[in-house]
C-alpha cells in the first residue's frame, strides 16, 4: 500500500512532468462499480466478474487539462463496511470525490447522503464531489430513475452523471468535469488568498474554463 503525498495542487520538485497532482477519491457501496470504473478510465478495460476490493488501491493517470498536465492519483476504496476505518483515513488531503451508487441497487441509492456526510467528516471543506449513477447500461434492471439521482445531487451540491464502466459511457467526463471544478475552485482559491493553497502559487494561475453542458446517460 503506498502513501498519498498529495497536498492542493502542489507541485512536486523531484518530478518535473506534471504541474499539478490530484488526490481523487471513489467511493460508495461494495458492488456499485467502482473498481471497474477506474480500470475503465485508466486501462480502458472492463471485466463482468466482481472481486471485491480489500481496503485500498490506487492507479495513476496524467492527463493535460486547462493548458496544464495533471497528474491523477485515483484511489480505489472498498465499499465493504468492514474496511470503513481504513478507507476513511485516505479522506483527508483529497481533492475530489466520485460517489457512486448502482442504479439498479436502491440500497446504494439510499446510502449517498451517509457517504456525503463520511466526506464531510473526514475530508477537507474544499473537496470536490460528483454524483455517479453507474450502470446505466442496464436501464431493465433500474430502480433509480435519472430524475432522483438529479434531485439527490442538487440537494447535496454536487454535479452528477449517470454513467456505464461496461458500455464505457461518461467516464472519462467524469474525471474531466471533477479534474475541472477542482481547477475552478483552485483559481477562486488563489485568486481570494486562501492559504490553504498558496503553496500552488508558484505556478501560473489555471485559467477559467466554462461549464460544459450537462450529460446526463445517454442510454
Ligand atoms: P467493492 O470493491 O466491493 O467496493 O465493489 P466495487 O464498487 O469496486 O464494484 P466492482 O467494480 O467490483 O463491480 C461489481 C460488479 O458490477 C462486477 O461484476 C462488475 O463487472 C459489475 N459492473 C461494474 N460496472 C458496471 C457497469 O457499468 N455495468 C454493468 N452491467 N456491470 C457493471
Ligand atoms: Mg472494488
């Protein structure tokens, strides 16, 4: 198990091939798909079997983003109760959370606001948290309409996507639009002096970008 050494877009001295490294996070309920989430973003493959993740684990993926490279170092938490402890020690020093729930599971629907509130606990007032509805290639089998995975996340703050690891369906956007408002709320930070992050000032400050309409599941 490696340790996160990730401070808010804080450049690392020793290696000279990224501007900023972001710490994200993927959580929610054992079996929602987060693992095959990740693999889908950073191996572009996607297996049916589950192997249930035990503790932690981490991909890194660089991605050029808002004229800067980003490097991404994307922790894979087990949704598994018994692993709570260990999981929720990796929440501080995140950048960004993807929360996931299976829109054929109504339990894990359910269970959005207790992680919203583990993130609250245990993160930083600044992370940045998108809504994930994943499996929405098995549109049959759903219990959880688009429309309450919406209103959940307007009522939570958060942006939200409905998504497929199998079908490969908004999960690049996913990371991109989280990797986006964390550069968003980068630059408001910089620019009001938070100094949380004036760490980061060194380098230039992010530009801007507008907010890409929104994409909701397509299938
Ligand atoms: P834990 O590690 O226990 O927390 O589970 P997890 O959230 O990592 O779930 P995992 O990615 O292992 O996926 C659970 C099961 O759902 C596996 O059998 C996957 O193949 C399947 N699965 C994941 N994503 C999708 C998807 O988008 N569509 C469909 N149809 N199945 C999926
Ligand atoms: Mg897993």
């Amino acid at each position: 198990m490696a340790s996160a050494t990730a401070t808010y877009g804080q450049k690392e001295s020793s290696d000279q091939n990224f501007d900023y490294m972001f710490k994200i996070l993927i959580i929610g309920n054992s079996s929602v798909g987060k693992t095959s989430f990740l693999f889908r973003y950073a191996d572009d493959s996607f297996t049916p079997a589950f192997v249930s993740t035990v503790g932690i684990d981490f991909k890194v993926k660089t991605i050029y983003r808002n004229d800067k490279r980003i490097k991404l170092q994307i922790w894979d938490t087990a949704g598994q109760e018994r692993y709570r402890t260990i999981t929720t020690a990796y929440y501080r020093g995140a950048m960004g959370f993807i929360l996931m729930y299976d829109i054929t599971n109504e339990d894990s629907f359910n269970a959005v606001q207790d992680w919203s509130t583990q993130i609250k606990t245990y993160s930083w007032d600044n992370a940045q948290v998108l809504l994930v509805g994943n499996k929405c290639d098995m549109e049959d089998e759903r219990v959880v309409s688009a429309d309450r995975g919406r209103q959940l996340s307007e009522h939570l703050g958060f942006e939200f996507f409905e998504a497929s690891a199998k079908d490969n369906i908004n999960v690049k956007q996913t990371f991109e639009r989280l990797v986006d408002i964390i550069c968003e709320k980068m630059s408001e930070s910089l620019d009001a002096g938070d100094p949380a992050v004036t760490g980061a000032k060194q380098g230039p400050q992010l530009t801007e970008q507008p907010a890409p309409p929104h994409q909701d599941c397509a299938c």
